[in-house]
C-alpha cells in the first residue's frame, strides 16, 4: 500500500479551501476536492493528480459519495478538512427567513457532521487506524460581526463538535483540532478592504491578511504524528478589529 497521506477538503473550489489543498499537495498529498462548483473544483486541480468530486455537504448521500470515492482511489482517508462554509445576508435578525437560517446550520455544521461521521467510518476501519478531522471554526466561533447570527451560532457550535470529535475519537486514534482564521483575503474578504460594519455602526477598513499565511497553519496542524494536536489555533491579521474593544 502507497504511503501516501490521503486528504479531503471540503469548500475546495476557492478561498481558504482551495489554498489550503493546494499546500497540502506540494506537502504530497494525494487530496480529494470537495465543493459544489465542478469548474471551479477543476482550477484547483489544474496540472495535479487531484480527485475532483463535486459534494453537496448538506446531503449525506453526497458526503458517503465523496469518501467511498476517497477510499476506491486512494485505499484510505488520513485528513479530512472541513472548510465548507456559507453565510446568511447581513441584516437585522428580525428580518432574516427559516430557510436563511436553516441552509447556514445546513452546510456550516450538518455539513461538518456528515463529513466527521463518514471521517470516522473509514478512519476507524483502516489500517494503519487512524487520522486527523481539522475544522475550519472562523474568529466567529468566539466573536460576532453585526447582523451574523446563523453564521456566528454555526460556528460557535463547530467548537462543540472539535471538543466532542476530540475526545470520541481518542479510542480510535482520530485526532480533531480548529483552527480560527481572521480577515485572510480572499473573494470574501473583498467587503474587508472596501469598508464593513463596526459593532458601533461606523463603516471602516480592515486589515487582511495573505491566505497562505492559512495554508502554512494548516499544513503544520496536519504535519503532526498523531499522538500530537493542536487543538485551537487562531491565525488572524494582526491589526484587524478583533483583540480588546476593537
């Protein structure tokens, strides 16, 4: 069997996912590209040997797709990346639908589960056992921006699934760590740099960062041998409004 280290990303097709697919394979990884644009999937396995496979997170019958895929070209899952993620449009809570809210929960933790679920189907039937769950948690897994509650509430809850993932996959040797990322720029953090909303209700510029500054961080947490973890780790721009009042 190759020795190969197999990992899936989930949100591959652009932004932090696709950043950190990409570090992954010159780290040589064999990855598995996950997200719901097969086009945009296809960019970022452009002149590799990536497994493209388009996945609707929200759908466990995706998901169970995308790992039996996984495991029929690859023979096994070492890193799973939950990365997949979607926002609600900024407006006052009192305005926003059940149908907003519920396609937030959907893809930010459903999502996360069904991939955690399947993560662990394969990881601990594998041999060697094992492998390692990063989830992509956001600054908003401890603090809100205004007019963010389906996505802050998501991603406070991805916290309880890290700590619950951590500690049920010890017998397993599944390993499950979060990383909190703050203003990287990418196409969603275009907004950052045009103006955003201050809790205070001013409109002010932030600081980005570059999104490989992400890539590197992930790719440390995945280098890890498995009696080791990392799990929290924040990687923010270190100006942005976010330490103290702002």
């Amino acid at each position: 069997m190759s020795s190969t280290r197999v990992a899936i990303v989930t949100g591959a097709g652009s932004g932090i996912g696709r950043a950190a697919a990409l570090a992954l394979m010159r780290e040589g990884y064999a990855v598995v590209l996950a997200g719901r644009r097969r086009e945009q999937l296809e960019q970022t396995a452009e002149g590799s040997k990536a497994l493209v496979v388009p996945t609707d997170v929200s759908d466990p019958d995706s998901v169970r797709q995308l790992f039996d895929s996984a495991v029929q070209k690859f023979g096994r899952v070492d890193l799973l990346i939950n990365n997949a993620g979607c926002g609600a449009p900024p407006v006052p809570m009192d305005e926003l639908t059940v149908e907003q809210w519920r396609r937030v929960v959907d893809v930010n933790l459903t999502g996360a589960f069904l991939c955690t679920r399947e993560a662990f189907r394969v990881m601990k039937s594998q041999s060697p056992r094992g492998g390692r769950i990063i989830n992509n948690g956001s600054i908003s897994a401890t603090t809100p921006r205004p007019f963010s509650a389906p996505y802050t509430a998501t991603k406070h809850a991805i916290t309880g699934l890290t700590k619950s993932t951590a500690l049920d996959g010890r017998a397993y040797d599944i390993a499950c760590g979060q990383i909190d990322i703050g203003n990287a720029d990418t196409e969603m953090a275009a907004k950052m740099k045009a103006g955003i909303l201050q809790p205070n209700g001013s409109i002010a510029v932030e600081p980005t960062m570059d999104v490989e500054c992400v890539a590197k961080a992930v790719v440390y947490m995945a280098s890890l041998p498995l009696e080791a973890n990392v799990l929290f780790m924040t990687v923010m721009a270190t100006k942005m409004p976010f330490v103290g009042r702002g």
